[in-house]
C-alpha cells in the first residue's frame, strides 16, 4: 500500500510546532529543577 502525503494546514502544523516546544521546555525544565535537587542532596549529605 501506497504512502500517500496529506496536505497539512499552516494552523496545524503552528499547533504541532508549539506542542513540541512545550514538550521540550517541560522536559528541560524537569532536568534542570532535578539536578538542582540532586546537588542540594548531595552538599547536605557531604556536611
């Protein structure tokens, strides 16, 4: 079966492009706030 190419619409692909970004500033913000824990941890354990 053939693949066939949809036309996306300029609103839907802003949509999806805005999603992904969300996505990644989450995921970026998750990592950073993480690390900061971890390395809170890891000072008040090494007092």
């Amino acid at each position: 079966m053939a693949h066939v190419e949809h036309p996306v619409s300029e609103e839907a692909f802003t949509a999806d492009r805005q999603r992904m970004l969300n996505g990644f500033t989450s995921a970026t913000t998750f990592s950073i706030v993480a690390a900061v824990v971890i390395l809170g941890l890891m000072g008040f354990f090494l007092l």
